[in-house]
C-alpha cells in the first residue's frame, strides 16, 4: 500500500512558499479589485451591497468546493450547473403533486444526485471516457429532464416556515448586514475539504492521482473508488446548493444554473488549482469565488453594462493563468 509519509513529503517539497503560490498572486488580485470598484462607487462596501453579493456567493462557493477537489484529481464535472436546477426541481414535485413530506423529498433529491454522481463516475474510471465527454453528455440529460418534467415552467418553491427551510435558507443579521444560513453551509464545508485536501491520507491519494496516476496505483492507491466519491461529492454539493437557492428565492428553475459550470471551474482555476490536476487550493478557490462575485457585482454597480460580464471574467481568467504559468516556470527552472 501506499505510504502516506512518502506522498506527503513530495507534496511538501513541491509546494511553494507564500509569496510564490498561485493563490497569492490570486489574492493580490483580488484587492487590486476591491480597491478599484471601491474607488468607482462609494456603495460598493455598504451593507447592503455587501449583503447582496454574500447572499449568492455561498451558493456557487459550495459547488466551487467540490470541483476543486474533483479537478485535483485530474477531473472536472460540466454538469454540475444542470443538477442544480434538477434537485430542486424534483423535491418541489415530490412534495406539490406527490405530497410526499418535504424532509423525504430532499432525500430523495440528494439521492438522485448520488445517482448522476455514480453514472459519471463509473463511466469515466470503469469505461474509460473523459470526463469532458460524459458529464457534458449528463449536462444534457439532466437539463433535458428538468425542462421535460416542468414543462420549461419555474416552480413555486416550498415558503412555508419549517426547521428545514430555516437550516437550508434562514437569514440572521450581524449588525447591519443581512446574511443567509447557506454561509454556515459554506464554512463548514470549506472547513471539511481543507481538511480533506491538505491533512488526510485521502488528499495525498487526491493529489497522487492528479499527478500520476499511474504512479498512484502502483504504489496502491484506490484511484477509480476515490474518483467516483468525488464525482459523488461534487454532484451532491451542486444539488444541495440547487435547494439553499430555490429556498432561498422561493422559486425551483428548469434554467437554474445555466452557465454555472464554466463559472465554477473559472473561480477553482483563477484561485490556483491546476486544470490538470494534482495541484489544488481550497483557499484560492475562496479567493477565486470572491473575485468573480465581486466583478459581476462591482461592474454593475460602476455603472458598466451588465452583458460586459464576460469580457472581465475572460481578462481576469488571461491574466491569472499568464500568472500562474510563468509562477510555475519560475519555479521549475530553480
């Protein structure tokens, strides 16, 4: 079997300092433009404002959580957008036209996305097609499933007061800011996958896998079982971020999530983790998730067309995989 102290000692020497890891040059970034969107409009870090971008931010961050690790290990899931529309989706019928209780159709609902997880999973580790390929194949299906079962209608999500709607999307307030339960979600799972990734023999595996796995199996590693559990991992993170939302809005979308996946995958790839795999950072996925709700908030508010969105986003994507690279060349030629 592997060693995990013969794993970790590698990933030790190949990690770098502070000032030369990805996620820092991320961060730098990152207060380059809060300062900049603070200087263009004095709202920009008013409690409301603020309010409002932590209101979404939470949502994509949890998805963003799980795609970091998948695409550590030399993954990525393109679906992720779709079960988030599908899962939601599937409890409000469960519980409007069933009239099953809404506790077993939020079950259901996450069984459902244990299911896609698996199918993904198998088909890309047992079959052996990319990950591209079958999880935008799955996109597709999950879309197309949502759509058929609603008839392309948005559904009216659950309103009613109850200790499952306050868990999945209560608000409190800390002074003047206003924020929704779904941060707790947030903290705790990013607390989970730093542990995950950075002090568990799972995160070694994680790692290994993404840098070689061939290497990986021969010293033992379990490289199809981990890679299904995290397609499982990041399709259950992508359903349960589905219902905090349709909670949240009081509203379940066919459409929800269009466009999610490129989103995240950008946020996980802009804060450091390597789109090849073997290299991740739950920090810099942080980093990366605030950064592109701030851009997406703070052009609004500047007074900048909404649709120009993706012309700031495809930049800040450039320039931190400019950044990243010569970083990593740096690094290498020492």
């Amino acid at each position: 079997m592997v060693e995990l102290s013969q794993i970790s000692a590698v990933r030790e020497r190949n990690r770098p300092s502070l000032f030369k890891a990805p996620e820092f040059s991320s961060f730098l970034i990152l207060c380059v433009v809060l300062v900049a969107f603070a200087l263009g409009n004095e709202r920009f870090f008013s409690p409301l404002n603020i309010s409002n971008i932590m209101a979404f931010l939470p949502e994509l961050g949890i998805i963003a959580l799980g795609m970091t690790l998948l695409l550590t290990a030399g993954e990525f899931d393109l679906s992720v957008g779709a079960v988030f529309s599908l899962a939601p989706v599937v409890v409000m019928l469960l519980v409007q036209n069933a009239g099953i209780s809404l506790a077993v159709a939020l079950l259901a609902g996450l069984l459902i996305c244990i299911v896609i997880g698996i199918i993904n999973g198998v088909l890309v580790t047992k079959v052996g097609i990319s990950s591209f390929l079958v999880t935008l194949s799955m996109l597709l299906i999950v879309r197309g499933v949502s759509l058929y079962i609603t008839q392309g209608f948005p559904l009216k999500s659950w309103d009613q007061p109850g200790p499952l709607v306050t868990l999945l999307a209560g608000s409190f307030r800390l002074g003047s800011f206003t924020f929704y339960t779904s941060l707790w979600w947030f903290i705790g799972l990013t607390c989970l996958s730093i542990y995950i990734l950075n002090y568990s023999k799972l995160g070694n595996w994680i790692s290994a896998i993404g840098s070689n796995r061939s290497a990986a199996v021969a010293r033992g590693v379990p490289a199809d079982g981990v890679k299904i559990g995290l397609f499982i991992f990041t399709s259950v993170l992508s359903g349960l971020a589905g219902m905090i939302s349709a909670f949240r809005i009081s509203a379940a979308s066919p459409v929800a999530g269009s466009g999610y996946e490129l989103e995240i995958i950008a946020m996980v790839v802009v804060g450091g983790t390597a789109l090849n795999g073997g290299r991740g950072t739950i920090f810099g996925t942080i980093v990366g998730a605030l950064m592109l709700r701030t851009v997406r908030n703070g052009i609004v508010l500047i007074g900048v067309p909404g649709l120009a969105y993706n012309i700031f986003v495809g930049a800040i994507i450039l320039v931190m995989l400019v950044l990243h690279a010569l970083l990593q060349k740096r690094t290498a030629e020492r």
